[in-house]
C-alpha cells in the first residue's frame, strides 16, 4: 500500500481524562502569562477538565526542570508542560539558560518516561517572543497528543502480555 507523503497523519488529540500539569516561570510573565492562557485555552478544547489541569510557578526558566522534576515525583499526570521564556540580552546568559532549561527539561521526560514538553520560546527581541505566544496552543497540542500516543503504545504492551500469558 502507497502512503501519502504529503501530509503527516493527523494526531490524536482527545483530551478528555488527561491528567496535565503546567510550570510555568514569571519572568517575562508579559509572554508567559499569555502563552498559559492559550495553553489553558487548548487544553480545555481538546476536552481536558479544568480540574485536571494544575498550574505551578516558578522564578524563572531555569528553574522549570526541577519543578517538573518534583511535580512528578509527587503527582500522577499524563504530561507536563513547561513555559517559560528567554531573551537576548547584552550577556550569553540568555544562551546558558536556554540550554539548561531545554537540557533539563529533556532530562526528566527521559527519566520519568512522562511527556515533558518544552514551552520555552528563546527569542532575541520582544517583538519576537510576541510572535510565538502561540507556541502555548501548539505545547497544549503536543502535550495531549504524545500522553495518548504513551497511553496507547502502553496499553498494547499490556494487550501483548495478556495474549503471551493465555498462550501459555
């Protein structure tokens, strides 16, 4: 069968029963308050429960990936989304923080084996960051789309180990 290349196929994004969490720092809230309002926005389109979704704050970007860290040592949830964001200033420690921050944060999705989704824009102006408050409808997006895809894949790990227990 011939696949279509021209389009990637549409993903799964029901959130109904989803569990989410959301760090999110405060500096430059100008831009991450507004990028929370759109995440919470999507969230609560894509059928995720305004009760199910828990929002925590943190200092700054840097600080985001132990705060994830700790959310999901002591809670269960499907995703984590993480906002925040960095700009270029007269020093490179736009570019430390940066870096930590997208380190970090890939470091405990690994660990936990939980979507922890990468919402910090690194922009070199502020009209820049303005431009991609949008990225907090497309993390809401991500974060739904990779829990169900985990839930999915999940489950048909369990389904296999069923089959292979009734074979026996």
């Amino acid at each position: 069968m011939k696949q279509e290349l021209s389009q990637p196929p549409a993903p799964h994004l029901n959130g109904a029963g989803l569990k989410i969490g959301i760090v999110v720092a405060r500096f430059n809230w100008h831009i991450t308050g507004a990028m929370l309002y759109e995440a919470r926005r999507t969230l609560q389109h894509l059928g995720v429960a305004d009760e199910d979704v828990a929002v925590y704050y943190a200092p700054g970007s840097f600080e985001l990936p132990l705060l994830a860290q700790t959310l999901l040592q002591n809670e269960t949830y499907d995703a984590v989304l993480c906002i925040g964001c960095v700009m270029k200033g007269a020093t490179r420690h736009d570019v430390i923080v940066g870096d930590a921050s997208g380190q970090g944060i890939q470091q405990v999705s690994l660990t936990t084996g939980i979507p922890v989704i990468f919402g910090v824009i690194c922009a070199e102006t502020q009209q820049q960051a303005e431009e991609r408050i949008v990225r907090g409808v497309e993390c809401a997006e991500a974060a739904v789309e990779m829990a169900r895809t985990i839930q999915n894949l999940k489950q048909r790990k369990e389904q296999a180990c069923l089959q292979g227990s009734l074979k026996k």
